[in-house]
C-alpha cells in the first residue's frame, strides 16, 4: 500500500454551491495564502523525513482540498511542478488529485499525464440526476460517465467519490448509484455520509425544514450494503466516511457522523455475513465459525455492539468462534471440525 502524503489546497475561487459544501464559507474566514510550488516541495520533505521507514511500499502526492482541474492551467503546473522532482529522483511514485467530472477533457488529461498524474478521483456523489440537481452539483450523471471513459483512456486510474444521504435520494435511487458506478468499473470508491455543516445550504435547509439527515443506523446499514456490492464485484472501497477530528466537528451541525463511522460499517457487513451463514444451519446443530483474527474487534461491532444484536436474535449461543490468521478480512465461514 502506498504511503499517503497529503498536499491541501485552499478551496480557489470554486464558481459551485453544492448543497452540502462549506468550502466559500471556510476559505472566507480561513485566510489561507496559495501554496506555491516551494510549499508543496517542503510538505513533501517533511512527511518524507517524517516517517522514513513508511516509504518502502511507494509514495503517493495526494492534493486534497478543491476540485484541481477547475484551476487555472498555470497553478495546476504551479502545484505539480513542485513533485516533479520527487517523481524524477523516484522518491515519489505517483501522484493523485481529485476533481468535478466535469473539469475533465481529452486535452486536460493529456497535461496531466505529461506532469505524471496516475490517479484521478471523480466526485460523482449520485448517479440520479434528480438527486445531482436537488444538490446544485451543477453536472450530469452522463458527465461522470464519459469522464470515466475519458479517464480510462488517458490510462488513469480512477477512483470514484459517492455519498448517501442527499437530498432527494431514496434507497432505490441510492441502489441505482451503486450499480451505475459499480458498471464504470471504477479501480476503488470512496464513501461519504451526508453531514450538514455550519455555512453549507445544506444547513439552511435543514432550518427551514427542507431537508432531514438520515440516522447514523441508517447511514452504516447502507454504507455495508454499498460496500458488500462493491466488494463483490471486485472494487475496492478505500474509505467510508470523512476523515475525523476537530476541524470537521467544528463545523458540523447535523447528520450521521460518528469518528469510527468505517470500523461501524466493517462491523455491519461482518454481522451480516454472520446472520446470512447462521440461516443454513439447522436450529440446534453446532456449528463452529471462522473469522480473520484481525476482524476480532469487527465481529464484535462498536461497543460490542454485534454482540448485544446476535444475543437479542437469541443467535449468540449457536455457534462457536475460532479466528484464523490466514482468513481474508471480513469473511465469515463454517468450520467442519464436528
Ligand atoms: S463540493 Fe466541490 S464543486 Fe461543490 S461547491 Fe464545494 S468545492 Fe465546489
């Protein structure tokens, strides 16, 4: 797995308001300074310096913060410019970015590539178009895809950005997303709760009660589903809720956030597995299950949480549990040493 360094770009000039972005607020009482080439080169430094040993696996340049390709041309190579040596010394591998799928074109990915981007990430949210529209997002569902196409082409890998809880999306429009995205054969996905933040329309709506979050239950029960058909399918999902901490608290005002939101939804699927395996037994036949030894924690869900469920199905007392090292993550089997 590469070795991750993230490089923030002050949100600049984004002509958007997506319902649940804050970002005009945010960089409106931030007063955040450009990062120049020389800053991106010193971040770069530090974390490589930071945690030497981390860099074996490959080092990835990471921009966060703003839709990338929306900037202007000459602060992309501002911004790139400042890898360019790491990519060329090979202390660097590749570099990632994430955009609107509808800053990419044919001639954008070709610059890119010159400047030894790898990896895109395409923030697609929904693929219901009722749903692009309720958000202001401001592209098609159709937009996404033929970024993706564009992408493919170009030799990118892509990674896809969906989130659960929007405005106006229903569990099938939701389904329909997932299926949609699974279609454009993404190389990973990442999923994100709605969360309604402090300067974000998002947040006047909920006060004029336009809009109503759904519960942190509901969230991770259909984050488990996403990532069970993902999984299946062979597509990997990198991560599942924001990255926590007292930035995003600050400004969160409503909505499914929980800090271990990724480990809740790794429980779900693994509590799943185990009701779904438990219903091919007969009542009364012991059976003994398998899990990973790194899923202990998993099994047992936040606050034991799995546990108190699968007592309350009276599931608890019908199996035992053994863990095997060499098991894959979040897989849950039958042993037949009876
Ligand atoms: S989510 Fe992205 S595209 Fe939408 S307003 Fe925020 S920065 Fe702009």
């Amino acid at each position: 797995m590469a070795f991750v360094i993230p490089v923030f770009i002050p949100h600049q000039g984004c002509p958007h308001t997506c319902v649940f972005c804050n970002q005009h607020t945010i960089t409106g009482t931030a007063g955040t300074a450009p990062v120049t080439p020389e800053g991106v080169r010193a971040v770069i430094e530090q974390w490589l310096a930071r945690s030497p040993g981390r860099a074996a696996g490959g080092v990835q340049v990471a921009f966060y913060g703003g839709s990338f390709t929306g900037l202007p041309q000459s602060r992309q190579c501002e911004l790139l410019d400042g890898v360019v040596p790491f990519l060329e010394s090979g202390r660097v591998r590749e570099i990632r970015l994430s955009t609107r799928p509808d800053y990419v074109d044919g001639p954008t990915i070709d610059f890119l590539r010159r400047r030894g981007v790898t990896v895109v990430e395409l923030g697609v949210q929904s693929m219901d178009q009722t749903v692009l529209d309720a958000c202001g997002r401001g592209h098609t569902c159709g937009q996404a895809v033929e970024a993706v196409r564009l992408l493919r082409r170009g030799a990118m890998q892509v990674g896809l950005q969906l989130m659960i809880g929007l405005p106006r999306e229903t569990t099938a429009s939701l389904l329909r997303t997932v299926r949609e995205a699974a279609r454009l054969r993404p190389d990973f996905v990442r999923i994100y709760p709605a969360l309604v933040l402090r300067g974000s329309e998002l947040a006047d709506m909920l006060a004029r009660g336009e809009y109503r979050p759904l519960s942190l239950g509901g969230t991770v029960v259909r984050a488990a589903r996403m990532k069970e058909y993902f999984d299946a399918r062979g597509i990997r999902v990198v991560r599942m809720g924001l990255q926590a901490g007292p930035e995003l608290e600050k400004w969160l005002v409503a909505g499914p956030y929980h800090p271990a939101f990724g480990e809740m939804v790794n429980a779900r699927i693994m509590l799943n597995r185990t009701r779904r395996i438990l219903r091919k037994v007969r009542e009364g036949e012991p059976v003994r299950l398998s899990i990973s030894s790194r899923d202990r924690s998993a099994f047992r869900g936040v606050r034991s949480a799995n546990i108190a469920r699968l007592r309350e199905l009276g599931l608890l007392d019908r199996f035992s549990l053994s863990a095997d090292a060499g098991q894959p993550r979040h897989t849950v089997r039958i042993v037949n040493d009876f």
